[in-house]
C-alpha cells in the first residue's frame, strides 16, 4: 500500500497545473518525485490509513533478496507449441511454458493459446493469450474488429507465418519476396547475443538480458529482428527529438524507448504524452535494387508499456522490444507495399476516420482569457474588420461557473447574451464551439446544486475507489469526479448534460475535449472524506506570462512582439543563422534508476513523470465490470470521444459531430480530430508542429493541427506571421493561446493579418480538394496528409524530411521554420522527373535534382507549388466563410506532365448531412490536347465550373468545349498557361474540352 498520500495546495498549482506556463522544470518534477519514493520507504504506519482509496496498493517488489521475483529475464525458458490445428483461415495451437516459471516481473502463465488468422490478402492478426482469458483485452464495445474472414486467404496472402514449435518462435516474411529479411522475427537465432549491457548506463532497465517470449500476469515480452538502420515511423503520441524518423540507435543515434501511459504534459520532447498509439510504419529501402516497400505492425494493448528501438554495439541487426505490464499479445501485420497502403490497411482494421463537416475546415480562433461574451462579439466584429475569414469562434473554461462543466459564468457568460452571440454566428453561416473537461465536480454542501454530478450518482457513473466509494480527484473546480465510460448508463448521462447545456444558450456546433488522459491535480482519491467546500475552484486572476520566441528580446524591445519598432528589426539572432533554441532531450532512465519505486507493476515503465499515477488517477481506481484503471487508463479519451460523438448526434440530429480532442488510442479517429497539446510559442514548435500531423495520419486520425502562434508563453509578429502560413496547409487551422499571454488574434498586426488572408484564400480555394482527400479517408483510409517518401518511395534522401509535406499527392508545402529568413531551403521530390510549378505564379520550378533548391520567402509568403500529372478542383472566390464559399463557383487546375497528361478526382456532397447522403464524384483526365469530365453520383451540383487552366502546353490555335468553338481563353507564354473563363459548365455530365 502506498505509504504516502500528496495533498494540493494553491503553492503546488504551478507544478501540476494542465497549463504548462505553470510547469517547473523537469528536474524539480523528478526530485519530487524521489522525494515521494523516499517517503513511501519511511512511512510504512500510514498505509493503513489510505488502504481502501484508489491509491496503488499492491506490495511493494523491489530487487532485494525476498522479493518473489527475480526482476531479470535471462532464465526464462520460453514456450513450446503443441494441439497445432489449421484450417482454412490460418491455426490455432496451445503454447506451453518450456521450463521452470522465471516470474521476472510477475507470475508466468503456463498455458497460452496462439490464433493466427490470414484477415486479408494484406492482413494477418497473430493473438496469443491465456487460455484460462483471465489477462485483461480491449473489449469489442469499445473497439469493434474485423470479423473472421469468409473466405481463405491462408494461400493468397502477401503475409505468411512461418514458425518453430520449440522453442516457439514466429517470423513473418512475404510470399512477394521470399528471399528477404522477414518483416518480423522472433527468433533468438535472429537476434544479437545477450546480455546485451544497458544503453543507458544511468538506466539498468536499458540492458537487453535475454530474448524468449514472455507472458507473465504483469509483464509481457517480445522481441523483433529489423534490418539494420531501418526507417520506422510512428509509435507515438510523441514528439521525437530525431524528427519524424525514429531514432533507432544507428549512424549516431542512442535508440528510442516509446513509453504508452496517458500524460497530461505541456508538449514535452521524447517523453510519453497525451496518447497511445503502439503502431509503426517501416519503409525499408534495398540499396541492391533502389526500391523500397512499407510494412506496418499493430500491437493492440491498452496496457501501459515500453517500446525499445535499438541497435546494439556491434550488431549487424536493429530490434524493437515490447515490454507490456498487462494484457495480452495481439498483433497485426499489414504487407503495403506502399506507406499509404499500410495506413489504410491498419484504417480497416481499427476503422476509418469520421466523416468531417465542411465547416470544419474552416479557420477556427479561440483564447483562454476573452472573459465575456462582449469580448467573443468584439473578437469576431475585429476579423471581419481585418478582412480575415473566421469560421468557428471557441471558449475556452472561462466560460464556466466555478470551472463546473456544462455551465456558464452567470456574470460573463449569461446564457441568454451567449445564445444570442452564438445565433448571431449563425445567422452568418459561423460556428461556436465550448470546452468540456473530464473532471466533473461535486456538489460542496447539501445546497449546492449540480445537475451533472447528482445525476450521474443516481445513475451510478462515476469511477470508484476499491470499497465502491466514488474516486474523487481533484481538477479546476475542486475535487471531482471522473466518468466512468464502462458504466452502462454514461452515455444517456452525458447526452443529457449535453442537452441541458444547448437549452441553457450553448447551441454548440462541436464539441472540444480536453484533460482527458484523465488528469488530476492530486494522485490519489484525495477527496474521499475531505471537507468540499474547504477546496475552492482555480483562480487565473493577476496570471502574467513571461517569455517569447527565441530570438526577440522583451527586455530590450518591451512586450509588443512587433518585428520592427521605430523602424529597426526586434530580430535578435544573426538573419544568416537557421538554427532555433532545441528543446532539451530528456535523460531516459528514470523508471529504473536507485530510489525509483517499483511497487506495482513490478517492472516499471519509463513514465516521465514517475508513478503511472501522479497527475491521473490511481491505478487500482475500479470501472464497471470490474475493470482496473491499471488495464484501461490509455483508453479513458478514446471512451470519453466516442461517448460524446454519438451524444452529439442526438444532440445535433442529421448533421455531422465535429469533435476536437487531447487524449487519443487506436480508432479515436472513428470518433474525433486531435490538437497537437499545449504547445509553446517558439520557433522550434513550430517545426515540431510538422511531425505531429505526419504521425497522426498514421494513427488514422488526419484531422489535426497545432495551436497557431503557439499556447505557452507570448509569440511574437513574425512568428505568428509564418505559423499562420503553415498551419492554413494542416487538416485542423485553430489560433489558440494561454491566460495571460498577448493577445495574437491574427488582426494584432498588420503583416499577420496580411499573411493570413493569403494563406486562407489559399486554403478555401482547395477546399473542394481537401474535401476529396477526407471523404477518401474516411471511405478508404488513406492520408489525406503526405511525407514525400510516401509518394517519392525509392529516393532515400527524402526518408528523414519532416521540414515539408504533400498535401494529398499533389501540393508541395515548404514553409519557413526559422526567424528573420528571407528564404528558405526545399527539396523537389521526382529527381527531375517531376515538373513542379508555383501555387501563386504557375511558373516551373528550376529545381536540383535529389537535393535542395533555395526559394525566396518575404515576410507573409509560404511556398507551395503543384505536381505535374495533377487536375485539382478548386472554388474560384474564396469566401469570409465555408458557406459562401461552397456556394461559389468553381475552377479547374491542370497541370500537365512532360507527356501532357493530368488525372484528378474529386468528391462532392453537401458537406453537412449524418450519416452522408447523396453525392457525386468527378474524374478529370487529361491527355493528347484532351480534357475529359466524368461525373457520376445521385448529388446534384449547383455551382457551374467557370475557370479551367491548364498548365504545360504549346500555345493553340483553337479551342471547343462539348464539340463547339470557344471563343473565351487566353494564353501566358511564359508559364504555357491555357486560361479558360466563363465557361460555364455543368459539373453533374460529361465534359469534353480541346486544344488544338
């Protein structure tokens, strides 16, 4: 039992607040941490005390003499196969520990079975549990799977098991390339030789001692050969200090352990964070035949766990290591060959994104601090001012009474002013979105009354302590409590305070989800019987926030975070230099150094923060059907969105839920869109920005983006100016800063507000085209967010690049990551095969082969530029909202190959309607002087086609559109450029234009 019980205290709001201006640093986060180790050492008498709260009580392991387990793996003996039974689909076998139980980290489990089943043509799902089904698996309520196969694939898969019976071992090669190194390969044969010495000499954990499967009550194990120096992408939710690349400890790396537990963290590098997502990409390149293919490995546990990536002294392999503190082994395989075939087989599988609003796409705008409706009414009345499109106004928990959920400030926040603020946004085709946090808080005396939570008490769904007590946490309002998403009657609770809150005035349109790891401002159950109304909510008041970008000095220039003041530069840096301040990588280790406490689990994972219960909830908190905190703390987001989703769709009967959240797992993109965190306003987030998008298409999650201008600390003009670029390039475009910050609405200064006028007309222009990718996404599951190796696979100098992307196959985004440049450093994908012109110009690019091509960049321009092969739908006058703009006509975008050929597609609905209704899709080809429409689908298009260019061909002499001479275009000799207006076409038939 926990010898210790942390109490807050307003001194403490700094440490532990969500918010990370109000983080210590990390070193004081990890002496607190020893310093509560050593107080569980010497406070053995209050244990009794605690002993029935949601506290970690199970006996304390450690490594000396009496403890049952022997902490170290080197002897265990492994399995052995046997009752092997095939069948048309793949086998079933039982597996048998080989020898006396080693119990390293827990008891081992001597009777497993192993089921192998050939899913698809690219899928093999390999699940090995205990026979007696006593280890905890993700129910299939809350993560639905693919059902058993109807027809065999056991011959025709690209996939196959292969396996030794004793002792058992599995291995997965291709039937496409038998020759190669497996895909994955448990062989100890396979593997260097242990024991292999710790990585980090600080951290004995690191070492590798031996590698025989594993699969004990509390500690799995499992280890994989992979090629030498291979490219691995994903196993997040993380920001990785080597980029969107892995670190897998070759040419100069130290390796990578990806940690899975839940954190409510302020954007931290190379630390576990908000999300789980145990599934990687690997694009590996033969260097004997220039090409290259993707496979991708899903292991599907909520179980907290460390991932390693390593390679070890000497070895001519790389590895990664499972290592589980629960659950079960269950695999899936996916073959590609290409990156975007691997995502949307691993999308088949967990399931395909939800389907997005257009709105959605729009510019969304919030600030901790607007304090009063009035402030919202001034805020949208400044944009339209400005000239600068806003689509959804947001509120951050100022909104709240009490910071009490489902509320509103009585004083700023009226419900009747704020319905009448959200119905003035409606009546101009714009949007209002609410926070809702995770924790919900108790009632303080018998006159207090709160809705939510004395409903929920009747209902009986809320998580409890161990003695059936109600877990009691402690968040903004005070101490709360936290949903229990197992509880049978959660969902018609939480639909309900949804509805009371709509009938209050908050007629939302989407919904935001944040705190929901969960988080806690204690680490216990420290309300349970505690005096509520001793504990007051959070107070913001007199929040001033100090720091800016790297590179402007405050204490020089005062707080405007202009780049110019009385005409001299605020730039600080060298303006050759392109290096930014890097955030210091985190010293792995602190899971297993001297002090640490390894109580339960017995193996300790490498939380950053210490005891996979500070911050959150206990890990012996209960859920209905008896599930432990300890099996589904990676899931409580995932819950809490799916809940919420199919609450808004009785809500907001018809139309399609718009869901932001923090906390994501496996099929979270069923369900939400995610923001990158609390980010902070520095010229390196702004990079860091690029990798999360990256990773979060993988995770099947496309709709993403980081808070522009960054969340923590104060930006300043120019940084603002470019992340307002970039971010009009990323699924989620949201401005979004802290309590207390300058204020960085994008009217704050006259060359943002420019710069983002341009990037949104840019951005609404393609919106016909990010609709496309979105609506493929959601019926294919493929990226509608690109790395330029996914398109590019076999050109080896783009496997690092995270400094660019593709949106879809098509756009080429190379924007400006440092302060005070003027131009900035791109590479073209293609090597020269490849004609890539200018978004804004439509001039061919002049560009290096297989290296980088310097492009100009003034102040409030971001570089894109077009693929050639390519026909984009566009809307030809961008609109102040995605309403006017979608009403609108349309234009066309052709850009043609050195063979002058162009293909596109794109896919048309009303953009609204749940579950979608009727609509249409559109294929473009061009070829020979020949432009061909095909439209087929029962939605009926009202806007006409007026604008076709075509891009990449010889000056004609004549032009017809369906047969007959068009009088109606112009010709740019210097960008071949074919301009076709007025052209008024039909979009619902068949289309014919030539040149001749």
């Amino acid at each position: 039992m926990l010898g210790f019980k942390y109490k807050y205290n307003p001194s403490d709001h700094d440490e532990i607040h969500h918010r990370p201006q109000y983080y210590r640093s990390l070193r004081l986060a990890v002496m607190f941490s020893l310093l509560l180790g050593v107080l569980y050492i010497l406070a053995p008498t209050v244990c009794g005390e605690v002993s029935q709260r949601a506290t970690l009580g199970n006996k304390l392991v450690s490594n000396g003499t009496g403890s049952p387990y022997s902490m170290n793996v080197t002897h265990c003996p492994g399995y052995t196969l046997g009752s092997l039974h095939e069948s048309n689909i793949g086998l079933t076998a039982q597996l048998t520990l080989a020898g006396p139980a080693c119990n390293a980290f827990g008891r081992d489990i001597s009777e497993l079975t192993i089921q192998v089943t050939y899913q698809s043509q690219s899928t093999l799902h390999v699940k090995i549990y205990d026979t007696a089904n006593q280890q905890f698996t993700i129910p299939e309520s809350v993560i639905e799977r693919p059902a058993a196969p109807t027809t065999s694939y056991a011959s025709k898969s690209d996939l196959i098991f292969n396996f030794d019976a004793a002792p058992f071992a599995f291995w997965i090669t291709r039937r496409s390339d038998p020759g190669a190194m497996p895909l994955f390969d448990t062989r100890t044969s396979s593997l260097p030789p242990t024991p292999i010495p710790p990585f980090n000499t600080s951290d004995p954990s690191t070492a590798f001692d031996g590698f025989p499967l594993v699969f004990e009550d509390q500690y799995l194990q499992v280890t994989s050969a992979l090629p030498y120096g291979t490219n691995i992408y994903g196993l997040g939710e993380v920001i990785a200090s080597s980029g969107f690349r892995r670190d897998i400890g070759t040419h100069g790396g130290v390796g990578t352990i990806q940690t899975h537990w839940a954190r409510d963290v302020a954007d931290p590098v190379d630390q576990n964070m908000y999300g789980s997502h145990p599934i990687y990409v690997e694009h590996r390149y033969n260097t004997t035949t220039g090409k290259a293919s993707s496979s991708g490995v899903l292991l599907l546990s909520s179980a907290g766990s460390d991932i390693f990536l390593q390679t070890p002294p000497k070895s001519k392999v790389s590895l990664i290591e499972y290592r589980l503190i629960g659950g079960i082994m269950d695999f899936y395989f996916f073959s590609g060959p290409s990156d975007a075939e691997v995502i949307a087989q691993y999308g088949s599988v967990i399931g395909y994104p939800m389907w997005q609003p257009a709105w959605g796409f729009g510019f969304h705008l919030c600030r901790w601090g607007y304090h009063n409706v009035s402030n919202d009414r001034e805020n949208v009345a400044q944009m339209r001012a400005a000239g600068i499109p806003l689509e959804v106004q947001w509120n951050d928990i100022d909104l709240y009474h009490a910071y009490r959920d489902f509320t509103t400030d009585p004083v700023n926040f009226p419900g009747d002013e704020l319905r009448a603020f959200i119905r003035e946004l409606a009546s101009n085709n714009q949007h209002y979105i609410p926070i809702t946090d995770a924790g919900i808080a108790v009632t303080v005396n018998s006159t207090d009354i709160y809705d939510p939570f004395t409903r929920g008490v009747e209902k009986d769904v809320w998580i409890k302590n161990p003695d059936g007590s109600l877990y009691l946490g402690q968040v903004w309002p005070g101490y709360t409590v936290f949903p229990d998403w197992f509880s049978e009657n959660i969902l018609s609770v939480w639909t309900e305070a949804l509805k009371n809150w709509t009938q209050m005035g908050v007629e939302f349109s989407g919904i935001w989800l944040d705190m929901n790891e969960p988080s806690s401002f204690c680490s216990d159950s420290c309300g349970t019987g505690a005096n509520y109304s001793a504990l007051t909510p959070m107070s913001m008041a007199g929040t001033v926030v100090t720091g800016y970008p790297e590179c402007y000095n405050e204490t020089k220039w005062g707080p405007s975070g202009n780049m110019t003041i009385n005409g001299t530069s605020t730039n600080s840096c060298q303006a050759s230099s392109t290096s930014t301040t890097m955030v210091e990588k985190r010293g792995i280790g602190a899971g297993g150094e001297k002090g640490t406490n390894l109580n339960s689990p017995p193996y300790a994972i490498h939380n950053a923060i210490g005891p996979l219960y500070r911050n959150t909830l206990a890990t012996n908190a209960t859920h209905s059907g008896g599930y432990a905190e300890l099996d589904v703390h990676n899931m409580f987001g995932l819950m809490e969105e799916k809940t919420t989703h199919l609450a808004i769709q009785s809500v907001i009967p018809g139309k399609r839920p718009f869901l932001i959240s923090r906390s994501t797992f496996p099929s979270a993109g069923k369900w939400t869109g995610h923001w990158l965190g609390d980010n902070y306003s520095k010229w390196q987030y702004l990079y860091l920005n690029i990798q999360g998008v990256l990773q979060f298409q993988i995770y099947q999650i496309p709709m993403v983006g980081a808070d522009t201008c960054g969340f923590n600390g104060n930006t300043d003009e120019e940084l603002c100016n470019r992340w307002m670029q970039l971010s009009a390039f990323v699924p989620f475009y949201r401005n979004h800063n802290t309590y207390g910050a300058l204020p960085q609405e994008p009217y704050r200064w006259a060359s943002v507000a420019n710069a983002s006028r341009i990037a949104i007309a840019a951005r609404y222009s393609l919106l016909p085209y990010w609709y496309t990718l979105f609506a493929n996404s959601s019926m294919a599951g493929l990226p509608p967010v690109r790395a330029l190796f996914y398109e590019f696979p076999d050109e080896p100098e783009l496997f690092t690049v995270d400094r660019q992307w593709l949106v879809g196959s098509d756009i080429l985004v190379t924007p400006v990551l440092t302060p005070g440049a003027t131009t900035v450093d791109g590479i073209f994908p293609g090597r020269g095969s490849v004609i890539w012109r200018d978004w804004y110009t439509h001039a061919a690019v002049n560009a290096s082969s297989g290296r980088n091509t310097t492009l100009n960049a003034p102040i409030s321009h971001i570089n894109v530029h077009i693929r050639d092969n390519s026909a984009l739908l566009l809307h030809q006058e961008p609109g102040y909202t995605i309403y006017e703009t979608r009403e609108g006509p349309y234009s066309l975008l052709v850009s043609l190959n050195a063979a002058g050929k162009a293909f596109g597609t794109a896919y048309v609905d009303d953009g609204i309607s749940f579950p979608p209704g009727p609509s249409r899709s559109l294929t473009f080809q061009a070829a020979e002087r020949t432009l061909k429409i095909e439209s087929q689908g029962k939605y009926t298009i009202q806007q006409k086609l007026e604008t076709v260019t075509v891009l990449g061909v010889q000056k004609p002499t004549q032009v017809s559109l369906q047969g007959s001479p068009f009088k109606g275009w112009t010709y740019k000799e210097a960008t071949e450029e074919l301009v076709m207006t007025n052209t008024s076409v039909n979009l619902n038939g068949q289309v014919t234009l030539v040149w001749k």
